[in-house]
C-alpha cells in the first residue's frame, strides 16, 4: 500500500487546483442555488478504451450481433453544473440521459458539514438533481460525525455514501469489506489519473490495488484568520515569522487589548482534533518533514524529542497568562465554531472596536460559513473576506524546515450493502467529476481534490488565493498527520491532547505515552 511517499507530492494537487486564482435529514433541493453560470466544456471524460468490435464474419445463417453505439453527445442545459454526455462511466451516464431512469430514486449521503458548508454541499448538487431526478439526502452530523458513522456501518444500517476525513479508517472499513471497492465500477486508471497528487488514490489503495474510496474536497490547514480593519486601526502588522507571532502576542497582551488566540476544541465525541492540528503543524516547522513524516507511521515516537519540543512551543501560546480568551480552562470547553466570535464587533462597526481575541489558527473551510452572523441565519456574511477579516500564514519556525504547509481532503465512500444500487453508483461517478464541486467552488469556499478541474473556477476568491499563495510558496506539505494515523492512535491523540490541555501542560508523560501505547501492533 502505497502510504508513504505520498507527502511530498500534495502540493501539486492544491497549486494546479489554484494555478489561475440519526441525524438530521434534509433534502439539498431546500437551498438557494447561486446564479447559474455556464459550465465549462467536460475535460474530465476518460479516453475511450473500448476494444472495437469483432469485424470477423459470421459462420452462415447467423446474424451479426447489433453493434452497441456509444451514447451520442449531449451537452447539459445552459448554465447547469453537470458534465457533458458520454462521460466514460456507465451509470452517470444514464442518469443524464433524457429518459431519466433513475428519476425519483433517493441517495442519501452522511457528512460533517453543517450551516455554510452544508448548504454549499447542497448547491453543489441541485443541478445534478435537477438533470437526473435523482434526490440526494443530505444527513449533516456535527460532532458526533465518525461515532455516528462508524455505529451505523457496523450495525449495518449505513447511508448510501458517506463524507470521511480520515483514509486511515476509509481503508480499515475496505479492509473489513464495509465500504466498496470503487475500481470495481470506475475505471482505476481514471481514477489514479484524476486524483494522482498528494490526497489522492494513493492514500485509500491497498496491498491488492482495491481503491476504497473518491477523493473529494482539499482544505489547506496552515492559516490564521484575523481581523484587518482592527489590526490596522491598533497599529498591529501581520508577523511573517514567529519571532514576530511571538512579540505580536506579548503587545497584544501589554497593550490591554484582550487575548493574541482564539481558541476552542470542543466537539463531541471529535474534541481535540482541532489541537492535533496545532501540533502538526508546529511539527513541520520544528522538526521538520522527514521526522513528520516517520511520526505518521509511529517509526518516531510520540515520547520523543521531537514531539516534546513541539509541545513546549505550543504550550508557550496557549499556557501563558492572558495568551488565549478565557484562559487555557476554556480550550475544551469553548465549542469548535464559537472561539472566533469575540473577534467581531456585535454591530458590524468596527470603529473604536478592539477585539477580545485577534487570531484564529483554523483551515481554509472556516470562514465566512461559521461567522457569527452567518450562524445565526444570516444568507452572506456582512463581513467581507480580504476588508474585514484576513487569513495569513502560521509563520515558519526553524529556518532550517522552511516555509511547511499543512492540508487534508476528505473521502467519498460508497458503502457496501447498497453497491448494486445504480443511482448510488451515478451519483459517486458524478461527484469524481469536477462538477460534483463546482458550485462550491463558485462560492468561493472549496479546493477540489480532481486535478482536471478547470483553474478559471478558482479566479477572484480571496481566500482560495490565500491558499494559493501558501501552497505555492511552501518548502514541504504534509498531509494532517492524525488522519492518517490507526483509528486507535487517532483517538488516542484525540483524547490525550485534550487531558493534556486540561492539566495546563502538566500531564506531558501521560499524553505521549498513551498514544504510543495505543498503536496496533504491527
């Protein structure tokens, strides 16, 4: 299985992506699709591999077989986010045909995305919907996302698909024949061509080339969202180093303005992954790829040098008096898309504001979707991205490792007990496509995994550019390491780092060697 030597190689999906610029149910048809734009052409249809037909005669008295004709070409209504027909797979295909044979048919489909993200999800398949018949159910879980998840496949009363972050447990669920092979209806040269980058097939493939899954959605993690209008009118400038992060903190706090970090993790049953992003990310800048990458695969242990230096950094920041609102105490108690809040001014007038916290360490996905305004209802956020608010770079640490960057992407599974469905299978073949993500993308919140996904699409979205410009100015990417750690070293780090920030650092020992003890045994 090839799980190795992909790190290196995950910048290459973003740049191209970015060269130019029981749970709830609820139907996706329920939100307001943006303005429709015309698709582009279909750049993401396979070469035809079709062996031709037998031409040798037939013996006497026997009719030649009726030659199957390939699917005349059909381009989809003006302005609809589908791809043109023949797309190279059988059942998404079908599904566009203008018979609709699956109209009516219902695919439900469990992710983590709520409020904003949920809603773009949503918009990102109405056409899809509008063109086939087909409903495609939204369950949007929260917190409880892989718990619920996981009881529901190993109860066997899973969803149609499911949305996974982690391809380490996409391929324990392969490996226990509880999701499907995709290769096993979608054609794997294809499918390692399309997503052949850093989160691609590769990180979802097995020993026997079984391929348990469709990369999705690519979100740069290495970002901190501050608020511009409030930094320029207190005379704060945006550190490039740590030095500078570090003195920026320490001013911050002299000055009485508040706290430098915006800081909460708590989420159900998923609390701490938010503070193993930290730690990931401090890991590549202090000790660097290589050690990263061999802490992945527990060849460097958790109770190790490197780690614990990393730790000490971050707990620098999160452990010193007046660094993080509300104090170390709150970290786990504040709830994972609420620490930004203070951030904004209630009345949307940033005159005479001071923040009560000024920087968020959070991915790409974050912004405008949970912004206070946007979570208590509100269509768009009034705070406009690249005047109100900005995301810079977490600054390198140690010259030495550069300019890392860290990502990760989340998995399309098609789970098994429903594989013989063809409008499961239509619906995943068309969220391979670069449509599957199109209005997403439009909305200016989303990073497609599909390399064939047209680079105009990206143009004149603020934060996609800030993406851009941190993944094409990094020296090493890594792809976030606890995704791809065993499910039981997952929960551990989980579960360990939150303790750990509970006993205000304290509890240093415990924490490593807990994940450490943890790890399956080889």
């Amino acid at each position: 299985m090839a799980r190795k030597t992909w790190w290196s190689m995950m910048v290459i999906t973003v740049a191209i992506a970015l060269a130019c610029g029981a749970p709830t149910a609820s139907p996706t048809g329920a939100q307001t699709a943006p303005p429709d734009t015309t698709a582009p052409p279909d750049t993401t249809a396979p070469p035809d591999t079709t062996a031709p037909p037998d031409m040798t005669e037939p013996p006497d008295g026997t009719e030649p077989p009726e030659e199957t004709q390939p699917p005349e070409e059909s381009p989809p209504p003006a302005g609809m986010a589908v791809p043109t027909v023949p797309t190279g797979y059988t059942e998404l295909d079908a599904a566009l045909g203008a018979d609709k044979p699956y109209n009516g048919k219902r695919v439900t489909i469990q992710t983590q995305w709520i409020l904003g993200e949920g809603a773009n999800f949503d918009a990102a398949v109405a056409d899809f919907e509008a063109a086939t018949g087909i409903e495609i159910v939204q369950e949007s879980i929260a917190s409880q996302h892989e718990l619920v998840l996981r009881t529901r496949i190993e109860g066997l009363t899973p969803p149609d698909l499911a949305m996974l972050a982690q391809p380490s447990a996409v391929v324990e669920y392969g490996g226990r024949g509880l999701t499907t092979d995709v290769a096993t209806f979608m054609d794997p040269d294809t499918l390692n061509s399309q997503f052949s980058a850093g989160f691609g097939t590769s990180l979802i493939t097995d020993e026997s080339g079984a391929i348990w899954g469709i990369p999705f959605k690519v979100d740069v993690k290495s970002t901190i969202w501050y608020p511009i209008k409030a930094f320029d009118s207190h005379g704060y400038a945006v550190p490039t180093t740590w030095e500078e992060m570090q003195a920026l903190a320490a001013q911050i706090v002299a000055d009485g303005n508040g706290s430098p970090w915006c800081l909460g993790i708590r989420d159900g049953q998923a609390t701490g992954w938010i503070a193993t992003d930290w730690l990931e990310d401090v890991m590549l800048r202090t000790a660097g790829v290589d050690a990263y990458n061999r802490w992945i695969t527990n060849d460097l242990k958790f109770d190790s040098p490197e780690v614990r230096a990393a730790l000490d950094v971050i707990a620098e920041q999160w452990f010193t008096e007046g660094y993080v609102n509300g104090g170390y105490q709150a970290i786990t108690a504040t709830d994972r898309l609420e620490p930004m809040d203070p951030m904004f001014p209630p009345d949307g007038n940033w005159e005479g504001f001071t923040p009560g916290c000024w920087m968020h360490r959070q991915a790409t996905w974050f912004g405008p979707d949970f912004f206070p305004d946007v979570r208590a209802g509100a269509e768009q956020s009034q705070y406009v991205l690249g005047e109100d608010i900005g995301i810079m770079y977490f600054p390198g640490i140690d010259p030495a490792h550069g300019t890392p960057a860290l990502g990760a992407g989340d998995t399309l599974m098609v789970l098994v007990d429903n594989a013989d469905r063809p409008e499961i299978r239509a619906v995943a073949e068309f969220l391979s496509t670069p449509f599957g993500l199109q209005r997403w993308i439009e909305r200016g919140s989303a990073i497609s995994a599909n390399q064939t996904t047209p680079a105009e699409w990206y143009a004149d979205a603020y934060k996609l550019d800030v993406a851009a410009d941190i993944v094409g100015n990094s020296t090493s990417f890594g792809f976030d390491a606890s995704d791809l750690m065993p499910p039981e070293a997952n929960r551990a780090f989980w579960d360990g780092i939150s303790a750990w920030i509970d006993s205000g650092g304290t509890a240093t020992d415990q924490f490593l060697q807990s994940v450490d003890a943890a790890w399956p045994a080889q």
